[in-house]
C-alpha cells in the first residue's frame, strides 16, 4: 500500500500575482486580487490626478481605477489588447489596478524573498514590501495596502488596511 503524498507548505511561504509595469515585473498578494478582466473604457473624474483613471461600473459596484504605471512615474501608458485591470478587494474595498500585463501566480518561499534595499530618499519605497527572487526573475513586491491607502491615493484608510 502506497502512503499518499501531501505536499505541505510552510506557513511562511506567499503567493503573489505578478504582472508588468514598463520593463519590470512586480507582484501582489494573491489574496487581495478578486479578478482579472482585459481593460475597460473608465469615466474619468474631474479634478483626479492622472494616474486615477476613474471609475468602472463592476456588476453594479463603482470601482475606482489607478493606473500604476502612471502612479509610479514609468511613462505614458498605452493601452492596447494585453492591457489588464487587476481587480483588489482589501478589507471589503473594491479598487481596479491598471498594468500592462500579468504574468502568473508564483510562490516563493521565505529564503527566496529579500527586505527592499535602502536608497535614502532618492527613491521612495514605501509601497515596497521586497524583492523576490526565482532562477533568474526578480519581483518587486508591492504593499498594496500602503499604497492604496497613501495619502495621494487615500483609497483605503488604515483602519481597513490593517484589518486587510
């Protein structure tokens, strides 16, 4: 009688959704994502900086769009077929992310994630969790959380982002 395998993962071990933004690819907790659709045509807001591209109607919920790309400073956007809206739910917040596409779903396991390197104030990292590395890929993983709830963005509040 053959023992049945289980594969048992670690409590530390994380799974992030990773997609791209310019040349580069980043990651989000899998946890926080609740779809993901091909982009929509959003109704800009007046007054919004231009990174929130406005609001979707999501079967009936009103969802505000960032487009990170814009958020990070990386350029213009341009949107064509592979362009993606990441739909987040962080502590009952529906948010739409726009990237340029996504990637998969890889796991890492602690030793494969690294603490975001210091830069001073040259660069901001606040919304950098850390770097995860597998083979020759590297990710920058995003605290999705701190950056909804930033103050220019202001999306979520911290209350909700902690409870997240």
């Amino acid at each position: 009688m053959e023992a049945a395998s289980v594969h048992a993962t670690p409590a530390d071990t994380a799974e992030f959704l990773t997609f791209t933004l310019g040349g580069e690819e980043y990651g989000v907790d899998i946890l926080k994502v609740q779809e993901i659709r091909g982009y929509d045509t959003v109704t800009r807001m007046p007054g919004a900086p231009d990174f929130m591209k406005g609001v979707i109607n999501l079967r009936g919920t009103i969802v505000p769009v960032i487009d990170l790309r814009l958020k990070f400073g990386l350029g213009d956007a341009n949107y064509d077929a592979f362009t993606v809206m990441v739909i987040l739910n962080i502590g009952k917040r529906i948010v739409g992310m726009v990237v340029d596409s996504v990637s998969d779903v890889i796991e890492l396991d602690p030793e494969e994630m690294r603490p975001a390197p210091e830069f001073g104030s040259s660069i901001d990292t606040r919304f950098i969790t850390g770097l995860g590395t597998r083979d020759d890929r590297m990710l920058i993983l995003l605290d999705i959380e701190k950056l909804l709830g930033s103050a220019d963005i202001g999306l979520i509040n911290a209350v909700v982002a902690q409870a997240a």
